[in-house]
C-alpha cells in the first residue's frame, strides 16, 4: 500500500467557493486511489443556505450507486433522529470526510463489503470537505462517527469521551484563504451506522437524538 496520496487539493477549483462548481470538479477527482473501483464521487447534498452540516464517513454501497450521500439505512435513521431532535431536517447539508466508496469484494455473490477509510484517504480528501465548509459557511458542523471526527479533530480524537458537548472549530478546518469566517461551533456524536449495530438499539439511539439535541440548542443560541 502507498503511504501518501497526492490528495485532493489540486483538483479543487481555486477562486470563491460555490458548491455547485465543487460538485463538477469533485466528479473528476483522483487524489488517491479510492476514485479506481467506486461507481462515482458522492460529493454533499442538501441547503446551498444550510447553517447546519453533517459529517459522515464515506458513502455506502447504495450511495456509491445512486451518486447521494445518506440515502441507505443509516440516512434513514440519521433523518428520523435529526426530525426528533427538532433539528430542520429541510435546511440542512450533508455530506462525508471520504468521497468515495472504499469496500473489499467477497463471498459468491461477489458483495461489496465496507472498509474504513485510513488517515492518508482521509487526509487525501480533506480539501473538499474544507472547501465545503467555505462555500456554506455553517453555524453548526455535526461530526458521525470516528472518521469524520479524525478528518476535523485529529487522530487522537475520541467520540465516546467527548461526544454531545459543543466543541471550538478546529483552525484546520478554515482555509487560510477564507478568512475571516466566523467559526462553527462543532459537534460529536456516534455514526447512524453503529446504532445499526448496537446490542441496544434504543439505547444507542436515545444517546444519538440526545447528542443531535445539543447541536438543536447550539444552532439556536
Ligand atoms: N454512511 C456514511 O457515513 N455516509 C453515507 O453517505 C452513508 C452511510
Ligand atoms: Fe478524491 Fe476523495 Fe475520491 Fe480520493 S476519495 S479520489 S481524494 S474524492
């Protein structure tokens, strides 16, 4: 395995961001080697005025087909805990750290299996998620899970310890070109995905709505 990528950063349009040209030119992306065997690129979706944003991992199986982030199970249920949160499930963007599908073929039926993104995917593709938060300039940033989490707060980051608080905007996560714009106020929380999987489905879910009612409060204060 390659220990870099050159990364996404020459692929991304220089200029004011616009999401609309990020999106085109994400299509063409090749800062590492995830662009080789996924279908296309799954670049965020939602409000172009959203204040509040989503981060997940990296698009699934039907993502990959469908070319939107979060329209599996796990977009199912994300979208069921944001409604009961009171959060604006209309006025919102979504999107993920890695762009594109990362699996491993397996079994007869030759089923695409989901494999974690690693730090240098993630790093690879960070400019894009960076020239996201550019183009949409969010009050609020929603962090699922551990990958996102590692893209805007560093590996040594852990959900469990510090999740459902409202963390300070990392500097990272600013383009230096984009200054001044207000920081985001950030929030951790468990991916939609591992209350899927949990034991404890309802319990693990109650933690999740919980975690999306503090960035619900953080986004009206
Ligand atoms: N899980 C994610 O993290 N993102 C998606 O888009 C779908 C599932
Ligand atoms: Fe580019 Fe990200 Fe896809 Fe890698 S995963 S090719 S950096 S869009």
């Amino acid at each position: 395995m390659t220990e870099t990528a050159p990364g996404a950063q020459e692929f991304v349009p220089s200029g004011p961001p616009d999401l609309d040209e990020l999106r085109a030119a994400a299509a063409g992306c090749q800062g590492c080697h995830l662009y080789q065997d996924a279908t296309q690129t799954v670049f965020g979706r939602g409000d172009a005025g959203a204040k509040l944003v989503f981060v997940g991992e990296q698009p699934g199986d039907q993502e990959d087909r469908q070319g939107l982030p979060f329209v599996g199970p796990a977009g199912h249920l994300l979208r069921r805990a944001v409604d009961e949160a009171g959060l604006p499930v209309e006025h919102l963007y979504i999107t993920n750290a890695v762009k594109h599908f990362k699996f491993k073929q397996s079994g007869p039926g030759k089923r695409r299996i989901h494999q974690s993104p690693d730090r240098i995917e993630i790093t690879a593709c960070r400019p894009w998620l960076v020239a996201e938060f550019a183009a949409l300039r969010p009050d609020v940033v929603v962090v699922l899970g551990a990958t996102a989490a590692k893209a805007l707060l560093g590996p040594s980051f852990r959900v469990t310890q510090s999740r459902g608080t409202v963390l300070p905007w990392p500097e990272s996560a600013q383009r230096p070109q984009d200054f001044p714009v207000e920081p985001a106020k950030l929030v951790a929380t468990i991916h939609p995905s591992a209350v899927l999987r949990a034991d404890d489905r309802q319990t693990a879910y109650s933690g999740l709505v919980a975690d999306l009612k503090v960035a619900a409060a953080a986004l009206a204060a």
